[in-house]
C-alpha cells in the first residue's frame, strides 16, 4: 500500500478518531496533523506494520497522552485560522444539552481514561487490544475503563437529579 | 445505560472531524517543511556524482535532456527538479584522520549560487578561525568537525554567516586524487612556486595539469607559503575550479569508461536537504568554470588572547559585509568593491 492510497482511504476514519480522543475539532486536526506528518516521513516503515492502520492509531493515542500542556497552548496560540467549531446536529435541543454533558464530562477525564473509552466503546476492541494500544496490561485497561464509566455514571445521576427537581 | 449514551455521543461527534482537504494540504506542506530540514546522508554512486556535480559543475549532465537520468541507480531519487533561488552548499575537504576520531576539516569552503546569473562563489575559511560553538565556548572552526561531524562545521558556518546550508559534502583527500585521476588529471595555475613540505617536490609557479596524486600533495601545503593556510585554500580554490574546467571539456556522458571510474570514487559522502541530486546538478550545469569566483580573506588576522589559544580572527570590517552580501544575494557587488579579497584570474 503505497502512503497516498493509505491517506485516500484512511484519512476520514483517522479524523473522526481523533475527535472522539481529543473531544474537540481543532485539536483533533493538529493530533492528525502531527501524526500524519510523521507517517508521510516514516512511510516504508509503517507500511511494513502488520496493520498500518492500527499502528497510525496507536501512534496518534501516544502522541495525545504525551501532548503536554505547554505545547498545547502554543499550538493553539499559534494557529493561523480560526474556524468556526461545527454545531452537532440538534433534534431535541435539551435532550441535546442533557446528553452532551457526557461529552463535556469526557473531557474532564484522565487521557489514558478516555482513550480505553474510545477504544472500546468507539472503536469496540477487545480487552486485550486496547491494553495492547495504550501500551498497558489488560488489568489495567479495564481499571481505566471502569474509573471512567464510575465518573460518567455520577455525573448522570447528577444530571437526572438536576431533572427531577 | 451509559454505555449506550456513550456510544451515542461517540457517534453524534462525528461531524465534528476536520475537513479532510484542507487537512491534506496542511500534512502535506508541513511534512515537505520538515523534509527539508531534515538532512539525509548520502552514500556510494549518488552522492559521488552529486560531490562531482559540486566539483565539477559544468556539463556532467549537459547532453541530457532534463528529467533524463542517466543511472538508474539514482533515478529513483527525487524527481528532477533544478531547486530555484539561492543556493548555499559546504565543501569540506577531510585531513588524513578522516573517519577517525579526531579528524578535522581543514578545508572549508561554502559554495554560492546565486539565484540569478550563471555563476557561482567559493567563500573559504581558514582553518584555525575562531567560532563560538555553543555548549564548548570558542574553537577552531576545523574543531567543530571533530566535535560535531559535518553537521557540526556546517551549524558553524551558518552561524558566523547567517546563511542556511542547503547541502554538505565531505571529501577526503584520496577522493580529490581519483576524481583528477579520472578525469585525466586537473589544470592549476600557480601564482608562486610551491615547494611541498610532505614530499620535497616543487610545483613551479604558472600552468599545468597535475596529476591525481600532485594535486592532493598540493592541497596540503601551506608551510613556507606566504600566507599559510591562506594561500592554501586559494589553491583549492584553483583546483575546485580546474576540476569543473576538466569535466566541462571530457564529454562524460559519452565516456562511459570514465564515468565509471567517478562513480566509484571512493572518500566522499553528501549531506543533502530536500535538494534532489540531478536537480542539484542541473543547477550546477548552469555555470561555467570561469565564472566561479574566489573568495578569501587576503591574510592573517591573528591574535594571541590571555589563554594559550591563537586562532585567526575574521576582519572586523570586510567580514560583515561579506555575509552581508551573502545573504542578500549581491555577492557581485561585493567582489568589485573588495578586489583583494577575489582570486586572481588567469
């Protein structure tokens, strides 16, 4: 597979993924940037990966947990344009709102939480595979999961609470 | 249940990912930018016909039409492309440790291209200049070979010049002497009689073509000459510019024979950035052997500090202007208001 028919095929699904990681549309567009860069320079060798795409995936998963803050805030300090962010799709406006605090909360959590939720609830791994991609043990893996569905279920019953009242 | 919601929110943000053509450009742009700072090393056939195209610039690739390559071996490079604008490229001529620990490159020459016009500029600089090197205080700038390789000297030389190196060459002595061997040896004029302190023999002064071995014995006087290290890198000058006059009279494409024995010269490796080879070559191929033109400081500018180290200090004055002139393109301007800082032409 040559790297143009990697990025002609592949390019949308790796965007989407880096939402789900980053929960946010401009950083989602450096973390594919900044790894899609690196594919394009280091292309034989991770076309000689069993799975290029998964490997490109797990590279994009190191490089949003090791993101540090300070480079963060320079990239977004010094991006160029500023687009406007997309609405998500309204049919109820606040059934909406209620359920978009599940994304809000998302954001709120660890990198290593969220990235195990991406993986098996966006991208439905197995145990042993998300352990694999977060460079983990499967215990692991699965205490990331758990301490993350704990928080996001809190915040829900918070949510419904706030409902009934 | 909250896996669902989950699930739900996953799907419902898709929308939100980057649109993919702008992203695509901005891979791209980005990955050419890093490509081009990032320097690649280069061995074996390729880079001895590009170190031959820094050499020896005129006709290696003239009866071709660009975009026709003439080795397969390097036509999978890059595409032939001839780099636009100013170029800047180090020449650096290794002593007799290459590849030793301690070698040094005592021959140091940065070769401009001007962005228009059909000429080029050989700039040297002498071997015991004193350079800040950062992390190590002053050095000689043959030193920071032995400190940081070729990429060490070339950091140094953008330093004092301000001028971005777009590619490196490393040539050791013994290249020089197969290079001039193959091509049937390399015409030098001398303004003075040499008398080499390695050999005892005397190179009189005037014109004549000099064999491989004579040329590198050559190179490597500068004891008894009247300005030292000085003089010896003029002369290295004369012989960069012999060797593209000989290449520019052989019709190396059709000489098969000749070819091959460059291509297998051994003793040289390229440092390149995104500069595609052949692209670089016929660029080169643009400039004619009389138009290369030396630069030197004329002499030495020596002074002995508190410490034990006497190194050679560039001219407070001229120097700036120098790299002024450098790294505004109007070398031209430079060498007819600085006639003594130019290599006398035959």
């Amino acid at each position: 597979m040559t790297y143009e028919e990697f990025v002609n095929s592949r390019l949308g699904a790796l965007a989407r993924y880096a939402v789900m990681l980053t929960g946010d549309q401009h950083m989602a567009q450096d973390l594919v940037q900044e790894t899609m860069v690196r594919v394009q320079l280091n292309w034989r060798r991770v076309a000689r990966a069993e799975a290029p795409e998964r490997y490109v995936k797990r590279m994009m998963i190191n490089q949003y947990v090791d993101w540090r803050r300070g480079s963060w805030l320079r990239r977004v300090f010094l991006r160029p344009d500023a687009d406007a962010a997309v609405a998500v799709p309204v049919d109820h406006a606040q059934r909406t709102a209620d359920r978009d605090l599940i994304w809000s909360v998302l954001a709120t959590l660890p990198r290593q939480q969220r990235a195990a939720l991406v993986l098996r609830y966006y991208e439905d791994l197995p145990d042993a595979e998300i352990a694999d991609m977060l460079g983990c043990t499967v215990g692991t893996a699965r205490g990331y999961i758990s301490k993350a569905l704990t928080r996001l279920r809190e915040s829900a019953e918070q949510l419904s609470l706030g409902g009934v009242r | 249940m909250i896996e669902e919601e989950l699930r739900e929110a996953f799907a419902r943000h898709e929308v939100q990912a980057p649109a993919l053509d702008p992203l695509r450009r901005a891979i791209d742009t980005l990955a050419a930018r890093r490509r081009r700072r990032r320097m690649k090393t280069r061995t074996g056939a390729a880079a001895v016909l590009a170190v031959l195209a820094l050499a020896s610039p005129v006709q290696l690739w003239r009866s071709g039409a660009p975009g026709e390559v003439i080795d397969p071996a390097i036509a999978t490079l890059a595409p032939v492309v001839a780099p636009e604008g100013a170029l800047n490229l180090l020449l650096l001529g290794l002593d007799q440790h290459a590849g030793r620990p301690d070698a040094r490159a005592d021959t140091i020459m940065l070769i401009h291209v001007p962005a228009v016009g059909g000429n080029a500029y050989l700039i040297s600089f002498e071997r015991d200049l004193l350079v800040d090197v950062p992390g190590e205080g002053r050095s000689k700038i043959n030193g920071t070979y032995h400190l940081g390789g070729a990429i060490g000297t070339k950091q140094a030389v953008e330093r004092l010049t301000g001028v971005r190196i777009d590619a490196v060459a490393e040539v050791k002595f013994g290249a020089v002497r197969s290079i001039a061997d193959a091509l049937g040896g390399v015409p030098v004029c001398l303004p003075e009689r040499v008398k080499s302190h390695h050999t005892g023999v005397i190179y009189p002064a005037g014109c004549r073509t000099y064999r491989g071995a004579e040329a590198t014995d050559l190179l490597r006087q500068r004891f008894g000459m009247s300005n030292g290290a000085y003089d010896r890198d003029r002369v290295g000058q004369r012989v960069v510019r012999g060797l593209a006059q000989k290449a520019g009279e052989l019709d190396l494409l059709r000489d098969a024979e000749t070819l091959t024995r460059l291509v297998r010269t051994p003793g040289l490796r390229l440092h390149t950035g995104d500069l595609s080879l052949l692209g670089l070559a016929l660029r080169l191929d643009r400039i004619e052997w009389s138009d290369i033109i030396g630069i030197s400081q004329p002499t030495f500018r020596q002074r002995t500090v508190n410490d034990l180290t006497a190194g050679e200090h560039l001219d407070p004055v001229v120097a700036p202007k120098l790299f002024a002139a450098l790294r505004a393109d109007t070398l031209d301007a430079f060498v007819l208001t600085h006639p003594d800082w130019v290599l006398p032409q035959e």
